[in-house]
C-alpha cells in the first residue's frame, strides 16, 4: 500500500499501474490483485487508513477515562491537517479520492459513503466518552455532535482540495474546527 501511495503521489493516480505498483512493492501483480482487486481498491485502501488516527483516538479514549477528549480530538485533527497540507500532492491524492468516492456511489461494495459513515462512528465514539463524562453541553448528543463535526471536517477538507475557498487547512480550517470544539466545553461551574 506504500509503494502506491507514493507511486500515486509521485506520478498521478491515473498514470499509475498495478504492474508499477507490484515492482515497486516487489511482488507480483496477481498479489496486489488479490489483496485489493485493482487500483481501486488500492485507493480505497489508503482512504481508509486516513481514518486510523481518528479510530486509534476512539478507541484509546474508551480505554483511558483520565484523557482530555476535546483536547485530544483538536490535536489528531490539527495533526491531520498539517500532514495533509505539508505535501501539496497529498491534494491531487485527496481529489482523486473524492471522485472516485462519487463515482463509486453505484457501487455496491462501497457506495461513496463508507468512508464518511466510518469516519462518523469514529466521531460518535469520541463524544460518547465526552458525554459520559458530563463534558457535553446540552442539547447536543454523541449523535448530533458527532454529525456536526463530521459535516464541517468534511465540508472543509472539501472545499480545501477543490482549491475553490481562499483557505488553507492550517490555520483557517484549523480554527474553525477549534472554535467548534470549544463550543463543546462545558463551563466550569
């Protein structure tokens, strides 16, 4: 899956082969076929490891109770989005990613949505623990919260990779998903 990523980043998504993608892994193209189809798949693959900070987050806070989730949560997006904004072909990577997630919705095997209802349950894990620890204002729930925060990032990173808003990840989008989160804090009392 490296050896694609940096292949797909190098030349371009479109002008990358399996056959390249097997040299550069060293092994055959009927194995990267049969771990992931085809190129697709590949790319499905990457997209779903970006998630893993987000699920790592998830589940570490299911674990450790003592953890400042808000906090924590701020950092692995910041983290996020100053990875993806270091490398200006990570860009070009996430817009091959979001056509491809359009052009998969007739898909039955992932219909576009996958990556974003997982990248949701994520989220709602996340607050969950933020509201059994009473640090949840009210009327938001760990499925409203979750959700809102799920669109923004979404809407952001959106419009951040179509290069169609005058701002960059780091440090408006950045801002904008602080000042959310501080809008979760629940006062001290």
């Amino acid at each position: 899956m490296r050896a694609a990523e940096t292949l797909f980043l190098q030349k371009g998504y479109s002008a990358v082969s399996l056959e390249e993608v097997a040299a550069a892994a060293g092994v055959t193209r009927g194995a990267v076929h049969w771990h992931f189809v085809n190129k697709q798949g590949l790319l499905f693959a990457i997209r779903d490891e970006m998630q893993l900070p987000m699920r790592d987050l998830a589940e570490q806070l299911s674990l450790d109770r003592a953890c400042a989730p808000l906090d924590a949560l701020g950092d692995v997006i910041t983290g996020t989005f100053t990875r993806l904004q270091a490398d200006p072909r990570q860009r070009a990577l996430l817009k091959v990613l979001h056509q491809l997630d359009f052009a998969a919705s007739d898909d039955e095997t992932d219909d576009g949505t996958i990556f974003r209802q997982q990248l949701q349950a994520s989220l709602f894990k996340i607050f969950d623990v933020i509201d059994r620890k009473g640090e949840l204002p009210a009327p938001w729930t760990s499925q409203s919260a979750a959700l809102a925060l799920s669109v923004v990032l979404n809407g952001l990173v959106n419009e951040w990779v179509r290069g169609k808003a005058d701002f960059e990840l780091i440090p408006d989008a950045s801002a904008i998903v602080q000042t959310l989160l501080d809008a979760w804090r629940v006062p001290a009392r």
